[in-house]
C-alpha cells in the first residue's frame, strides 16, 4: 500500500492552480467547510445518511448517499461548539486560536484516497503532486466513525505523522499500536457491553435469541463475548447471522438463510453493527421488516431515521444500549443558536435550511438567502431528523477537539523556551511534536467528565438504556429507561423500569423469548436430544421427591421424616400416627371392647344366677362359663392394641390373642364333643360318665401347644416396636411390628385349624335330636369366627398405617361377638324371656347331662 500511495503522489499529473475554483453548488463537489484559526484541526465527518425510502430518490445507492441528514450534521455542530468553547477559554491556549478544515466522506476506497489526497494538498480536486499548503497550520486529524476510513487513510496520513483521533465506536484493530501508530480512539473499549445486554436477557427470561452481527474482527470479539456470557446464564442463540460486508444482502435473504429466524418462539434478536456498515443498509432499505419482534442493539445502528406509522413500524420498541455520558446544558442552546446567517460559509447547514426549513438557495453563490437565513432552528425538525441531545458520536468529537488543545496547552507550556516557527506572522507547529502529550493526556472536560487516552487506569463503563418509541409521523422518541454499571457489585449493576418499555409486540405485552416453556415448581427440565440446552421438556418429580425452583435440572428427595406436597413444591414434615385412644377410631373400637366384655359379663352373671337351670346344665355348665371367661378376655385382648405402642405392650399383643382365642376355640370345641358324645353314648353307668369327662381334656391339650408356639415366637423373633415412615404417605406410624412374619402365622394357623375343626365337628352333629341340642348354634357361631378371619388376612394386607391396627382389632371383635351372640344370645333368650321352656315340666323326653 505504501508503494502505490508513494507512485501515486508522484505521478506526472498537470499542474493545478491554486487559485479558488467554483465547484458550483452540487453537494456532490461542495463539501468542505473551512474555518481559519492559529491551529488547525482536519476533520473527516460522514454526514451523508442512508435512506430508508429508494423510492422517493432513486434506486442508486451512490445516489441515494449524498442526502444530509441533520441528525448527521450534529457532528458538525458538536465540532464548532468545541471549538468556539476553546477559543473563548482564557485558561486553555491562550493567545491561540483554533480553526478546522473539515471533509464530508463517504466510506468507499476511492473517495478515502481522494480526501486524503485533498486535506493533504488543499485542492478543491485530489491532484498529486501538487499543493496549495505552503505552510501548514494543520497538528491533527478527527476521523470516523467505522475502522475503515481511520485505518486506510492512515496509511497516507502516517507518512507525515499526524496524529489522528478516531471518535467512532472502540474497535481492537485500531488498538493496535504497532500497525497504527498515530491512531487515538476516544471510544471506551466496550468491554462489558455483552454482560450488559446478558443481563437483559435475564431480567426478562429471555433464553432463546437471534444473534444478527456483522462480520468483522470486532463483530467476531463481541459474539465470542457474548456467547460466553450467554453460556453463563443459561441463554442460547436460536441462529447466528454473520453479514460480510462483501456481499449485499436483502431482508428476505437474510431471512431464508435460517428459517430459525421465523419461528414463532424467536421473538428478541440481537443486532451489533458499525454506523456505516452494510446492515444498515439491509434494515433501512428493506422498508417493513419483521414486525412484533424486540430489537436490542447499540446507539450506533441508528433506527431512528423513518417515517412510518408506528403501528407497523417494525422498530418500535428496540432497546438501545448507549455509552453514558454527562448531559451538556450549554450544546442545547448553542443548537439554538445555528443558522445560515451565523455560519454563511457552510454549505451543509445551508442545504438543510433549504431541504427541511424552505429557504430559498442562491447557486451563485452558494447560500441561503438573507431574507430567511435567520429564521428558523434546527431544534424545529421532527426528532427522527434531528435529536436535540448530544449522540455518543459527538461526545467524542468534542472530547477530541478538547484533547488535541490540552495537548497542545501541555506542548507549549513544557516547551516555554522553544517558541514555535513563525513565518509571515504565523505560527508553525510540527505534527510529530505532539503524540508524547496526547499518549498521556488526560483531563476533565467541562461536563466533568474523565477524558484518558493513556490507557493507564481502566475507565469504568456505564451504559444508558434506551427505548424507541415511534409515533405517528415520525414523532419519536427514545426514552431512557434503565442503566448498567459494570463497577458495581453484581446485584446492582442493572437496573432498568419495565413500566416505561412501550413494546412492538401485538399485545403490548412483555414479550417471551423460548424454545422451550419454563418448567414450573415441581418438574424437572429433560433435555431434547439433538438440540440445544434451551430446548427441553417438563416431566413430574418422582414419588416424594420435590422442586422448589424454576427450571431444575433435578429434583431433590424429601428427608424420610418429611414428604413432598401434591405440588411437589416443597417437603412437609410427616405427623406421627398410631392407633390412639383420641382418635375417634381408635375410641369406637376401645368403647366396642368394653362394652361388649360388660356383656359378656352380664351373660355370665346370668348363666350363674339361673346354673340350676335345664337349658344352663346342658352341653355342660363348666363349659359355658369358661368360654364365657375366655370371651371377656378376649375382648380386653384388643386393647393393648389401641394407644401408644411399647415393648410390653408389643408382646402382650400377640401373646394374649393367641393364648385367648385358643382357650375359647377349644372351649367350642369341647363343648361340640361333649354334644356329639352325648347323644352318641348307648351304655350308660360310670363308662359313660368318663367320656364325657374326658372332653375337658381338649382345653389344656391345645392351650399348651399355643403358648409352646408363642415361647418359640418369642425366642426367636419377639415383637417389637416399629417406626415406619413410608408406609403411609405423610405420616410416620408407630405400631407393632411381628417380629417373626412365620411364627405370627403359625399361631393364626394353629388357631385357624383348631376352627376348622371344631366347624366339622359341630357341622356333623348338627342335626342330632332333643331341644337343647346346641349343635347348630356352635355350627353357625364357628362359621362366622372363621368367615371374620378369612376375611381378615387380604384385608389386613391391603391396609397401612393405624388402619391395618383397626382392622386386626375389628377383627378380634367381630369374631368374638360372634361365639357370643351365636351360641349365648339363644338361651339367654329362653332364660330371660321364656323361662316356661326351659323348666323340667315344660319338657318331655329331654335327657340332660349333668
């Protein structure tokens, strides 16, 4: 580049004069404005704006670019207001004037080289070889706003070493000061930039974005940044669209490079591009773009530049990340002060009071006319052509302009005694003399603001969020609605008032950006195969497991003294059931035992007041008050059963039901021989009456086979309190464990075959003769204590908890009142209310055993 640039300047070109040539008042030809001063500042400003309706200029882009637009023309103004700021500070050069000599560009290569060529020389036409400068006042070069004109027109300008301030946006290429050694950015690095917008992401639970960035070494660094920040918290990109600047895209093929961009759950793209870059172009030019989405971006890509309706206007609503800067109240009324009639030389000024403002333009000379060059302001046009407040880019021009005169101020006051060259009553001053101050010079501007371009502390950056609100024709406006601060502790960096945002959305609603819902409390995120971690699906908890959060990876299991809601949203401690006597069940089945035992009782204390009696004296007596004992007793068995379990009252459980209902079983069946043997004896006498003594033999016999198997219970497994916490849900039961399941079960076998038996007994001798025969009553009263008990053995296993208690001693009480109501409720009947039937004169051919 350096050779063609060296042949080029030297090529035999004809020789121009440098007498002051009219150019006309194209503003394709007139485009410098030139203000005289002791020290000159070359400035390169692009005040041509793209527009967003070819159709009102033509479809050529060259054509379409030499439009100003005010908003551009800002620069202009921020230029000059530094510079009469400076000029009028007696603290700050005195005794020297600042002036500037500035060039509209356009960012294309050709026209690079014929403004360097132009600054360089002072042609009005770039002719090598040839100057008008004899001696130059010119000590520095304002450039911008994208990293191409900055680093190309470097190339010529570093040849003479001036020093150039760049007041675009940070770019890394230029921070390298081995390729660009006279390079200055007045931009802060953007450094957090992608945490701010992240953080946006967050607050508003967006996980599912589309990344639209274009492709260049700063588009690469910020994606890779915010993909990292991205990763961080959970939020992916749905696509990434890199645009080179080599090729020229349209809305529609941008968006069928990824049908991703048009599904409906992508609803916030995320767009990073340079002032100039062809991005702009594609978003302006496409007219309506995608509406109901939320644009995020930066206060570079200027969307403001439309007019359309806001209803479809596909911007409205865009979120804007802006650089902080302190408010200038002095640029504001200085705005006020801009017209023709102040500035008569700037052609750029005078075009737009003719374009926007109707004032008359003289092509002679180049002008306004006087009779309304005074009139008007700028402050008069619409916001989308005009903004009032000072843009970022600006600032740094005016941080520029105000960096070169410190630098300048710090020059000559260190070099007192070297007064610069004068010639002709000018002063002279060598550009090279000056980076030194300018690489370590740092100042407050007059906002208070810390201007370094040393590089040596790290600047804390703060950014503004903005809000685009676009109203009917153009009346927009961007609303500051939140900040991000970098430097302040974590839970304070972003704040931002979400009743301020107006949204693009259809229903003006906080829009959702996901690929997959949120999974509520209480579910668990399954992620899709083959798809980003963003896109997953919701699935329950397990059984007594929870999730408190949204969005859990997994669900956490409840302590065992604890259990899971029906949400399954948190643990509840479990309460501590058993079988009470508060408890309503609990106090049925104890009052049932009691007063059926006083029954029993009763019956007994009626069969010993009427024992003389025929209907008592049969089947014998003894018999019947022993089972009627064991009765008792086995209705006070149940009780144990109910309260609060313990040790002994665990053993005293199993071993009193055994024990118990063996006696009475083998009391039935005692008494069911003696009816069989009764009836059945043909030889009377002493033969006889052995036989029938000897059924009282049976008790005994099985009473002690039961206790045999109940020690043998209790030596090898004996019950013992059990504190089970997952049988019942919710609750954490105390109840009496078996101990040995084998050694329970052969006690209830052992007494089931002692039923059995006595059942086929009775059963047989069922129909033997004589009216106090009560072989069928023990028939019936042994089918319904084995009916209970068959009964008893699924229901018992298909119950938990307390209930499976209830059901044991529903069982034992049920049974027992059975043998009870079967076998004495009959004669207590006859006793009680027909005493006639059961005397000897009211029968006839009964034989009864005494």
């Amino acid at each position: 580049m350096l050779i063609f640039v060296s042949v080029l300047l030297f090529l035999n070109f004809p020789v121009a004069s440098c007498e002051p040539i009219n150019p006309g008042c194209s503003l394709g030809m007139a485009d410098a404005i030139f203000q005289d001063g002791d020290v000159l500042v070359g400035v390169f400003l692009p005040l041509h704006a793209y527009l967003t309706s070819p159709q009102l200029y033509g479809p050529d882009i060259d054509t379409t670019m030499k439009q100003i637009h005010p908003n551009k023309y800002q620069y202009v103004i921020a230029l000059n207001f530094a510079i009469e700021e400076i000029n009028k500070n007696i603290h700050l050069l005195p005794n020297i004037s600042l002036g500037y000599d500035m060039y509209s560009i356009v960012q294309y290569q050709a026209t690079i080289l014929e403004h360097s060529i132009r600054f360089l020389t002072g042609l009005k036409e770039a002719i090598p070889n040839y100057t008008c400068r004899k001696e130059s006042k010119l000590i520095a070069v304002v450039t911008g706003t994208s990293w191409e004109f900055p680093s190309r027109i470097s190339t010529i300008l570093g040849l003479y070493k001036y020093p150039q301030l760049t007041f675009g946006p940070f770019d890394p290429m230029l921070s390298d000061h081995v390729k660009f050694p006279f390079i200055y950015q007045m931009a802060p690095e953007d450094t957090s930039l992608a945490l701010g917008m992240v953080s946006l992401m967050v607050h508003f639970s967006w996980t599912w974005v589309g990344l639209i960035i274009t492709e260049n070494e700063k588009g690469i660094k910020f994606l890779s940044d915010l993909k990292r920040e991205m990763k961080k918290n959970s939020v992916c990109a749905a696509f990434v669209q890199m645009l080179s600047l080599k090729y020229r895209y349209n809305w529609n093929d941008l968006l069928s490079t990824d049908p991703a961009i048009m599904g409906e759950m992508v609803k916030v793209f995320i767009v990073f591009a340079d002032i100039d870059s062809t991005l702009v172009v594609i978003f302006k030019a496409s007219g309506q773009v995608d509406p109901w989405r939320v644009w995020v971006t930066t206060s570079q890509w200027d969307i403001a530049s439309s007019v359309r309706h806001f209803i479809l206007d596909s911007f409205h609503g865009t979120l804007i990340f802006s650089q902080h800067h302190p408010e200038i109240s002095a640029f504001k009324d200085f705005i006020q002060t801009v017209n023709p009639s102040k500035y008569p030389d700037d052609i750029f000024l005078s075009h737009i009071w003719k374009m926007y403002l109707n004032c008359p333009f003289s092509r002679v000379y180049c002008k306004t006319l006087k009779t309304c060059s005074s009139n008007g302001s700028l402050a008069l046009l619409p916001w989308h052509r005009f903004d009032m407040d000072m843009s970022e880019e600006s600032y740094h021009i005016y941080n520029a302009v105000y960096a070169v005169a410190h630098s300048l101020h710090e020059m000559l006051q260190e070099h007192a005694d070297v007064q610069p060259v004068k010639s002709r009553k000018r002063l002279v001053f060598s550009p090279c003399r000056l980076h030194p101050f300018l690489k370590n010079i740092q100042f407050n501007n007059p906002s208070g603001d810390k201007v370094d371009l040393s590089h040596t502390g790290k600047l804390e950056t703060k950014y503004d969020i903005f809000n685009f609100w676009n109203f009917p024709q153009g009346l927009g406006l961007k609303v500051k609605v939140g900040t991000f601060s970098s430097f302040l502790p974590r839970n304070k960096q972003f704040s931002l008032s979400d009743g301020m945002i107006e949204w693009g959305t259809k229903d003006k609603q906080t829009p959702l950006s996901v690929c997959s819902t949120s999974c509520a409390p209480g579910l668990m995120k399954s992620p899709q195969e083959g798809k980003a971690s963003c896109c997953f699906d919701c699935h329950p908890c397990l059984e007594n497991e929870i999730s408190n959060e949204t969005d859990s990876i997994q669900c956490i299991k409840c302590p065992d003294d604890q259990y899971a809601n029906t949400e399954q949203t948190h643990c509840i401690p479990k309460a501590v059931t058993f079988l009470a006597y508060e408890d309503p069940l609990g106090m049925a089945l104890a009052c049932m035992a009691l007063c059926f035992s006083a029954l029993t009782a009763l019956v007994l204390g009626v069969f010993v007041k009427h024992h003389e009696t025929p209907i008592v004296k049969a089947n014998n007596r003894t018999l019947s008050y022993i089972l009627l004992i064991s009765l008792i007793l086995c209705f006070l068995c149940s009780l144990p059963f109910i309260g609060l379990p313990n040790m002994a009252t665990c053993i005293l459980q199993q071993m009193s039901f055994g024990v118990v209902f063996t006696i009475a079983v083998s009391t039935v069946l005692a008494k069911t021989v003696t009816v069989v043997l009764a009836f059945r004896s043909t030889v009377p006498g002493r033969r006889m009456r052995w036989i029938l003594v000897s059924p009282n033999l049976i008790i005994p016999i099985c009473t002690l086979i039961q206790m045999v198997l109940c020690a043998i219970w209790l030596g090898a497994s004996a019950p013992f309190v059990d504190i089970n916490a997952h049988n019942e849900r919710g609750h954490i039961t105390i109840m009496c464990n078996k101990g040995s399941a084998t050694a329970f079960y052969c006690v209830l076998g052992y007494l089931g075959f002692l039923a059995m038996g006595t059942l086929t007994v009775a059963f047989w001798a069922r129909n033997l003769p004589d009216i106090f025969n009560e072989a069928k009553f023990l028939t019936f009263s042994m089918l319904v204590f084995c009916s209970v008990w068959v009964t008893f053995l699924p229901v018992y296993h298909s119950t938990k908890g307390k209930v499976m208690v209830a059901v044991e001693v529903f069982s034992i009480l049920a049974s027992s009142a059975g043998l009870l109501g079967c076998i004495f409720v009959p004669k207590c009947y006859i006793i009680l209310i027909r005493p006639k039937n059961g005397s000897f004169k009211g029968l006839r051919g009964t034989r009864v055993c005494k």
